[in-house]
C-alpha cells in the first residue's frame, strides 16, 4: 500500500442542464418533460425571490467557487481537474447535482432523483429514471475506473420492470450502486419478498442498494416547516435499512451491500441496540413471544455490520461516536458540488475531522471500506491514481489543522 491515502468519496452528484437529458428521454415523454421543466423554471424563480436568504447564499458562494462546481455537474474534464484538487481517486455519483438551485436547474427528470416516492406517476418514474440513467452511463465512461454510477430504479412501481432496467443499466456502464426510494406507500414495504427478484439481480451484479437523504412523506407544511423537514428527514431515509434488516433481506442475500448515504450516523448506537434488545427478548416485548427471534436467526446488528454501511459527510458528530457506529461500517463522502460539503475546501476539512483519527481507521473511512461497499471499483487502477494525487498522512495528522473555513468565509 502507497503512503498516500486512498480517498472515495461515497456520496457525490452529477447530473447536466435540462436540455441535455431532452436527448436521452423516450420521445414519446419529451414533450412531458418540457412542461415539466417549464414548471421547474417557474418555481425557481419564484423561489428565488421569496427566499432572499438563500439568494445571498448563492451569490455569495458562487462569487467564491466561480462556476467550477456547476460545470462539474457534468463536464467530465472540470470534474476531473477538481477532483485531483482535492484528493479524489473515485467517487460514487447519484443524481440531482443542483437541488438548492445554485446555478440552475439538475434535477433527475420527473424528480427521479432523491425525492423518488411511490406517488410518483409509474410511467413518468420510470422514463425519467431511464434517461438519467442513459446520461449516467456517458459520464461514467469518460472516466470509468473513477466513477461509480449510482442508476436510479422506481422498484417499487414494478419490481420487474425495476429489474430489466437495473440489467439494461448495468450492462450500459452504471455499474457503482442502486438507489431506490425511501417512500414507498402506497406500494409495498422492503421488507415483502416481492422485492426478492431486485436484490437478487444487484447481489449478482456486485451492486450496492442505496438510499440518499431527500425524500420524505411530503406532509409538512405551514410555519417554519423547514426545521421540522430537517429535524426527521434522517429518519424516512434511513427506513429502509431496518424493514430490509428484519425482512430477512439480507439473511436471504448474504453477499448484498446497502449504504445509507448523508443521514449522519448520530442514530445507529441506540437505533441497534433497540434492536438487539428486542431480538434478545425485552421486558416489554416478552408479550410478542418468538416474533423476533423468528424473523431472524440473527441479532439485527450482526447483518449491519456485514452487509451495510453509513456514509458520513461534514460534521464531525460521527467522528466521537465512530467506535459507537462501527469504524469498519463508515464511508466517507464529500458531497460534491452541493454547497453544504466539503469542496471546494475538502482537503481543509479532511485535517480538521481526521487530525486526531488514528491512520489505520482514516484510511478505512477515507476509502478501504467504500471498496467493499462498492464492489466493482478497481482497487490496483485507484491506488495508482492515489499515488499521484491522494493526500498523505504527514498532510492529515502531522500539520495543525486549519482554521474552520466556514468561520474564515464568514
């Protein structure tokens, strides 16, 4: 193993101007997808006026950055020159490069993307979900041993048709990881075995299941209905992986990966040992007889810490409570280009939360464990990459940190 850190990020986003994915989306839904955007264009620009705040925000961080970030969404060469910058070997991309609205509009089309539900019209689902997909598979090939693709699959629509286009993705080029939904009423939960075929299909492919904080039930509303949204959005998409847990899922399909990505992991100590408790045989559940013992052969924590990983970004909560989480279960992500990661200050931010990490568990977060995650990365084509551009442990752990560079841009 070179000196050099070996760094993945395991939670990035790409995706190109509306216009573009016109030229990827069935013709006969194109004409949809142009009301669709006109509507989107709308409502950013309402938007835009309405949230003054925001507003600031942008002009500020644009003024900052210049234009690299959004080019990045999906110009293969700036991605690339940014991602040398800060010590990227490889990053797992999922869609919506552009949610907040900082330089436009790039979102996964018919909202596809992270806020996928099961009250999303099938039909529309799936063809916005295809033609992201078909983009994806373009992107990744101009830089292949660098990009995982994270296809976007409306499952819970059709398990099926979910799995033809999980096929036709992969032998396309998206070859990094799934992400489903994390709303899935009114249509079955993850835990039903009609699911069986899908997790089956992405075990055989060494593809990782995911799902990416966003989507929530949608009913939220009134004063100040953006805390609420923020204080419970990591619980609606860290749901799947506790109905996949107790469905058996993983028991069934021993080999099958699952991330949940930009949720923190602040959650999972107490959330597992719950769990465990409940399996054992608590006080209060005694009542229930063998219910848990026999959906499970297992304590819930024993296929967590198999089969699934937490990816973690800015804050350094999960830093404290690594041990608590599970080192060998945390993947790192920078969350590129939105502005609340750590571009374009990532190399900053990478000696501030990993100063005092000891090297073997830097270098497990940082990377090794995004490997076993995400299975199809080539891990000899990386460390030669890592070898060039890769931040060095002298870099991380031997220099001060720096200052918080959120309180210097203030």
């Amino acid at each position: 193993m070179g000196d050099n850190y070996l760094v993945i990020s395991s939670d990035g986003h790409a995706g190109p101007p509306p216009e573009q994915y016109a030229q990827y989306m069935d013709p006969v839904h194109r004409a949809r997808y142009e009301e669709f955007i006109a509507t989107l264009v709308a409502m950013r620009e309402a938007g835009n006026g309405a949230f003054s705040a925001q507003t600031k925000f942008r002009d500020k961080f644009l003024a900052k950055t210049g234009d690299g970030g959004i080019r990045a969404s999906w110009d293969s060469d700036v991605r690339l020159k940014e991602l040398d910058a800060d010590g990227i070997a490889a990053e797992v991309l999922f869609p919506d490069a552009d949610v907040l609205g900082i330089g436009g509009i790039s979102s996964s089309p018919f909202g596809t993307g992270l806020g996928a539900s099961g009250r999303d019209d099938p039909e529309l689902a799936m063809a916005g979900a295809r033609a992201h997909n078909r983009w994806l598979a373009d992107l990744c090939a101009q830089a292949p041993e660098r990009r995982a693709g994270v296809m976007t699959v409306p499952i819970i629509h059709d398990p099926k048709a979910g799995v033809e286009e999980i096929r036709r993705a992969f032998d396309d080029g998206v070859t990094g990881a799934v992400m489903i939904p994390t709303q899935w009423a009114p249509h079955a939960s993850y835990n039903d075995a009609v699911y069986d075929e899908v997790w089956a299909t992405c075990q055989e492919r060494n593809l990782c299941v995911t799902v990416h904080a966003g989507g929530t039930p949608g009913d939220v509303s009134g004063t100040n209905a953006l805390p609420v949204f923020s204080a419970e959005a990591w619980f609606f998409a860290a749901r799947p992986l506790w109905s996949l847990i107790w469905g058996g899922v993983f028991e069934r399909f021993p080999d099958l990966k699952f991330a949940v990505t930009e949720d923190g992991g602040w959650w999972k100590p107490g959330m597992f040992t719950q769990m465990d408790m409940q399996w054992e045989g608590l006080h209060t559940t005694l009542k229930f007889g063998d219910t848990y013992r026999l959906a499970l052969p297992e304590k819930p924590s024993f296929y967590f810490d198999r089969n699934c990983f937490i990816a973690i970004g800015i804050t350094d909560l999960e830093m404290g409570m690594r041990d608590e989480i599970g080192v060998d279960q945390l993947i790192w992500g920078h969350d590129f280009p939105h502005p609340e990661g750590f571009w374009p200050h990532t190399r900053d931010w990478q000696r501030i939360r990993f100063h005092d990490v000891p090297e073997n568990e830097t270098r497990k977060m940082l990377g090794l464990n995004a490997l076993r995650a995400f299975k199809n990365l080539d891990a000899d084509k990386l460390r030669a990459i890592a070898d060039d551009i890769g931040p060095t442990p002298d870099e991380i752990h031997h220099q001060p940190p720096p200052p918080n560079p959120d309180e210097v841009a203030a």
